[in-house]
C-alpha cells in the first residue's frame, strides 16, 4: 500500500506581492514560514511520519521541506519533475494584469509564449507520480505547487486537461495537502481529503485564492 | 481576489454526509432503509453547527435527502442556521438491492459475490447500477444549477456524493472498484464553486471533519 500526501509550499514572497512564480525563485515569508512550523507541530502531535519527503528544488518548495524533514526527522530528495509549471513570460507578472479576458487556448498551447502547455504539465505530472509508485510501497509526501499538484490530481482521478478554463481546479492553500491510498493489487486510490487545513492558527489561515 | 459582489454570479455548493447512524455503528450495508442518528452521529452534527456558526457560515438553502440519517442531521443544521431545508428524494442513498441491512458477514453468506462488476450491473441484484447512480448524481446536480445561483448545502450519502464528484470533475464510473473513491467521513464535508459564466468547478476542499477528531 502506498500513502501518499500532496502538500502545497507555504505562503512565499511571489504569494504575497501576487506575482505569477512559476519557476521563478521566491522565499518564504514569515507567515510562510510560521505555516510549516504549524503543519510540523501538527503531524508530530498526531505521530504522523513519512519514509521520504521529495521536493520540488525550487526555494519555497524546498524552504517548506526542510523545515517539515528536521521536525519529523525524515530524509528528503529533491526532485525536479515536481518544479512548477513554466509559465514562459508571464513569470514576474502581477495576476491582477492578467486577470482579464483571453482568447480561448487549447490545452497544447505554450502558456506565455515559451511555457508549458497543459498537456506537457499533466505530462510530466504523470511522470513525477510514476516514479513515486516505482519506489517500494510506504508513506511518501510530496512538497510541490498548485499547478504541478492540480495535475496529479488529474492523473489520479483520470481527467484530462480541456483547454482553457474548462477543466476542474482543485484549491491548494498555503500548505493545504491532499492525501491518497494507493492500493497497486487493485489499482484502488482512494481519495483521503483535499486542501486540508485544519490545523492552522487563524492568523495563518490567509485566504489566497490564485493557485502557483 | 474573489469579492463579496461576485457570491450573486457564483454557485458555493457544500456536499455534507450525514452525521453516524445506526447502520454505520452496526457496520450494516444501509442504502434506502431507513437508520437514524446515533447519539454520536448528533453530537458530531452538533458540533459542526457550531462550528459554523463561528465561521459565519450563510446558506439560502439546505437540500437533502429524505432518509431519516440525512434529514435528521439536516434539521440540526437548518434550524440552527435558521435557513429553509427543502428535502430531494434525487439525494437519496444507492438503492442497494437485497444488500439493504446486512453486515458484511451475512452479505458473505447469502450473497454470491459476481466474478466482475461492471458499471451497468444492478448491485444486490435489483439495486442501482453504478451508471444509475451516477445518471441520478448528475440529475441532482442539475437540479441545484437549475435554480438561481446562491450557497446551497446537500445533505446526502457516501456513494450518490462520490458520483456528483464524478459528475462534476468528468470521471466516469469504471467497472469493479476501479476509479477513485473519495472519503466522506460522517459529519465530513466537501466545499466547491461553480461559475457558469464559464463553466469553471473549483473544488476548495474534500472530507472536512476538523469539527470532529477522527483517529483512524
């Protein structure tokens, strides 16, 4: 049996000026930071441990990693299939000036002129989660980002990108995480929840609703 | 940023599974027959009325179906929030055949269990296929999108919410337990947005139970 947590970065400086990140370098913030600490103490308190953490390399990811891996003592690897998407040149820009209406795009469709496309996305989603299940079975938690994540997902479930903004979101918090049980003899997942953040103070609790 | 202005253009559905019944602390297959609460099935709906009543939490409508598990936790719910409770047979639990009140060992007696299921095939032998299941799933949900948009709570079961999941993500019901099956706790809850402007789901959560400390 495989148990396998999804867990988004905490808050980062790109979250909190509302920057598109994508593979772009941002730290955590404070709150950020203090977000980590909380899941940590959280999953401690309740003995909850892993075989392995695998992170995305780049900074918030990895931040949040390490913070987790020295609470519940567990190794990490990082792994750069589970990097955010590339979103070409909309990297830096502010989501207020691309909130407005575009012209429909197909899911091969390059975002941002030399970024993924959505299919590449669910591609190497795919991927990522493929070499998770050639590991041995056991507990595995994966720090990553809301796009990357949202294809996982869609990998699990067995949906396919649609095109523009025709396909389902599934909402990652600042540390929100998904978990699953993955039976391989039967080919069973089983969905265990999604953006659960129970375990946050208030003051850490920031709604953001954009999703890198 | 979401503002206050868009909740008119928006549709916030809550998919709530019922608090503990009767059957569930027996372990019994339940479909249409009728359980109630157990004490703790009342105390867990309790204590997430309570909790939303903290959150602040508004609803126009609470919509659910009419066995007494889900209507007897909607009324904690609906009174507490002082909001209409409107009850939808379309929300019932999968009518489960000659499955209805057994517990696994009596299912395993009398029951003969078929080689392969597929989606087509009644469960129990004369109960809901699971394409019955998800058809109705997709009715009801249909049924909500129907009416104008607003924060609607349904109140309903495991399986008929697994199949609106189904329905809203584009999953199809796939044969024997393949395809992925969502954990609804009792009392646990999943929260999602829809806009029709364009067509957008946004699934915010799945099997929200903080109310209530499950330690499995």
């Amino acid at each position: 049996m495989y148990f396998i947590t999804l867990l988004r970065h905490g808050e980062s400086e790109g979250n909190s000026s509302g920057v598109i990140q994508g593979q772009s370098d941002y730290p955590l913030t404070q709150t950020g930071i203090k977000q980590a600490k909380e899941l940590a103490s959280d999953w401690k308190l309740n003995h909850t441990s892993f075989d392995l953490i695998i992170s995305s390399s780049l900074l918030r990811a990895s931040q949040t990693a390490e913070i987790i891996a020295d609470s519940l003592q567990v190794p990490i690897e990082f792994d750069p299939a589970w990097k955010e998407r590339n979103f070409g040149s909309l990297q830096g820009i502010s989501l207020q000036e691309i909130n407005q209406d575009v012209d429909f795009f197909h899911p091969y469709q390059p975002i941002g002129g030399s970024g993924e496309s959505q299919l590449d996305l669910f591609i190497r989603a795919g991927q990522a989660l493929q070499n998770i299940l050639r590991r041995s079975p056991g507990s595995y938690l994966i720090i990553s980002h809301g796009g990357i994540l949202n294809k996982a997902l869609y990998v699990i479930m067995g949906i396919t990108p649609q095109g523009h903004y025709n396909s389902p979101i599934f909402h990652f918090g600042n540390t929100g995480y998904a978990q699953f049980r993955y039976n391989p003899d039967s080919h069973q997942w089983a969905v265990l929840c999604l953006n659960n953040r129970g375990f946050l103070s208030p003051q850490s609790d920031h709604k953001l609703w954009h999703q890198d | 940023m979401v503002s206050q202005d868009l909740h008119t253009t928006i549709y916030h559905i809550t998919l709530l599974r019922h608090g503990e019944s009767q059957g569930n602390f027996e372990g019994r297959h339940q479909g249409q027959a009728d359980y109630r609460l157990t004490g703790r099935g009342k105390e867990q709906i309790r204590l997430l009325l309570e909790r939303w009543v903290y959150e602040r939490k508004l609803f126009d409508l609470v919509i659910s179906s009419p066995l007494p598990r889900a209507i007897e936790t909607a009324e904690i719910i609906a009174d507490g929030l002082n909001i209409p409770l409107k009850p939808e047979p379309l929300w019932m639990a999968r009518d489960n055949g000659v499955l209805a009140r057994l517990s696994p060992e009596e299912v395993q007696q009398t029951v003969p269990e078929p080689v392969f299921i597929n989606p087509y095939q009644p469960v129990g032998q004369t109960g809901e296929s699971l394409w019955q299941l998800y058809l109705r799933a997709g009715s009801a949900i249909q049924n909500i999108l129907d009416n104008p948009p607003g924060n609607y709570l349904v109140v309903s079961h495991g399986g008929i919410l697994n199949m609106s999941m189904y329905a809203i993500l584009g999953i199809h019901p796939q044969p024997k337990l393949y395809g992925p099956r969502f954990r609804f706790s009792n009392s646990a809850f999943a929260t999602l947005t829809y806009t029709p402007a364009s067509h957008r789901w946004l699934v915010l959560g799945v099997n929200d139970h903080s109310h209530w400390d499950y330690t499995e």
